[in-house]
C-alpha cells in the first residue's frame, strides 16, 4: 500500500487579488521537495468574497489554469477551492487536479447563511470521492464540517470502505477556532479515516481575523500535524497500512 505525502499550504490570502495569491503560493512552495498532494485554502485565489463579479469562468478559468500548470509541474494533485461562474449559477467550486490535467469537481453542498453565501452560491447535491494513489479520498469545504450526515463512512456488501481520506479546505475564522478543532476530530473518529485540514491566516476584507490551525488527525483522533498559526507549508505522511490496521482492530463501520 502506497502512503501519502501531503502538504498543507496555510497562507495569508490577499483579498481579491488573484495575480498576488498566484505568487505567493509560488513563493510558498519555492524549497519545497516532491509532494503526492497539495492543499490550499478555500478560495484560494480571491479569499472568501461574496463579490460574485470576480468569479472565475469556469470554461476558461484562470485559477484553474494555474492549478493545471502547477500540478503538472510538480507532479503532484492538488485541492483547494475557487468562486467560478458556470453557466448563470454562481458555485463555492473544490477542484481535485491530478498531473495528468484530469479534473475533479466538488461544489460546496452547505452555504454559510451566516455569511450570506447562500445569497450569492448555488450548492452542490453530491458528495464526490476521488480515487487517487489507492486511495479514496472524499472532498469538503470549510462550513461542510458542520454536517457530519454529509459524509458518513460506509462499508460494502464486498467489506470496501467509501473512503480513507477527507480533505477540508477552508476560511475558517478565529472567533470559532475551537469548533474547528474539536470538529475534525471528531469526523476522523467518527468515520475512521485520516482528515487532512487546510485554513488561511491573516485578515480578509471583511476584517476577519484567520489562525489558521491546519492539520492532520488519524482515526483515533491523535494528530499526525498539529494545529499551527504561522504561514507556511506543513507536510504529513499518511500510511495506508496503519489505517487499514486500526479499522481491523476497531471495526465499528460495520456496526453503523
């Protein structure tokens, strides 16, 4: 069983400023050895805006692009979400890009009312699991994680389990910090998978402050990367074996 190399790119996301978040992340990554799998934060290239008029095209996204080129050149799949408009509806849209330029699509399923996205964003209907490297990996966005009927693991009637991997990618706020927290913990437990979180730092245009807290949890809820607060590019290895040993150990799916 191949493990997995992660990176989790935390950073200060310049407000609406695409061409800036595209060297940043650039800069970012500059020493950064081989990677299997790259996340960024939710929006990656905007920030969380609710200005719809900076939306990406998605026929000819330019964030998009950039994502494609970057895969490619670092041979490596990457994650993250962008604000795209696709035909007359607006979407909160995760992109999973592989290096062979295969797309990957997810739209945020819950809207964050408080912060009006559910005036501006369409949501999404399905939950979308990629197979990647021998893995299944289930793709989520930020406000998702409050909604663990979302993405509750299962197994077969041949004894397969849905998924091994959930990835979040958020602009998850300081204030509430402590719900992030305590949140993935409890979707790695719950659903017994690794959970690799990716959260920006910084403040956005709307004067929200970000502390980031990426990580990664394993399916007893220890932490394979602890919560940090600093920019920067934070890399776990997830091992396929050790998973498949402690649902063997545990096995509660079953019982769900």
């Amino acid at each position: 069983m191949q493990d997995l190399s992660v990176g989790i790119l935390q950073f200060d996301q310049i407000w609406q400023d695409k061409k800036v978040n595209f060297e940043r992340v650039l800069r970012l990554l500059e020493a950064q050895p081989k990677l299997d799998l790259l996340l960024l934060p939710e929006m990656f290239h905007t920030g969380f805006s609710m200005q719809i008029e900076h939306a990406d095209n998605w026929a000819d996204s330019e964030g998009l692009y950039f994502l494609k080129e970057l895969a490619r050149d670092r041979a490596m799949a990457i994650y993250t979400s962008l604000m795209v408009r696709d035909q007359d509806a607006y979407f909160n849209r995760g992109v999973f890009v592989e290096p062979n330029g295969e797309i990957y699509s997810y739209d945020k399923r819950k809207a964050f009312g408080l912060g009006r996205e559910d005036e501006y964003f369409t949501p999404g209907r399905q939950e979308i699991i990629v197979s990647y490297k021998d893995w299944n990996i289930n793709l989520q966005i930020c406000y998702d994680l409050r909604f663990p009927e979302l993405i509750r693991n299962r197994i077969d009637t041949m004894g397969q389990t849905a998924y091994d991997l959930l990835l979040y990618v958020a602009n998850w706020p300081e204030k509430r910090i402590a719900h992030w927290d305590a949140l993935l913990k409890a979707r790695a437990i719950e659903n017994q998978c690794y959970v690799s979180a990716c959260n920006r730092v910084g403040t956005d245009g709307n004067e929200l402050v970000y502390n980031g807290h990426s990580q990664a949890i394993d399916m007893f809820g220890n932490y394979l990367l602890e919560p940090h607060e600093q920019e920067g590019i934070f890399v776990v290895h997830l091992a396929k074996n050790s998973l498949l040993a402690g649902r063997k150990s545990l096995p509660f799916l079953k019982d769900a």
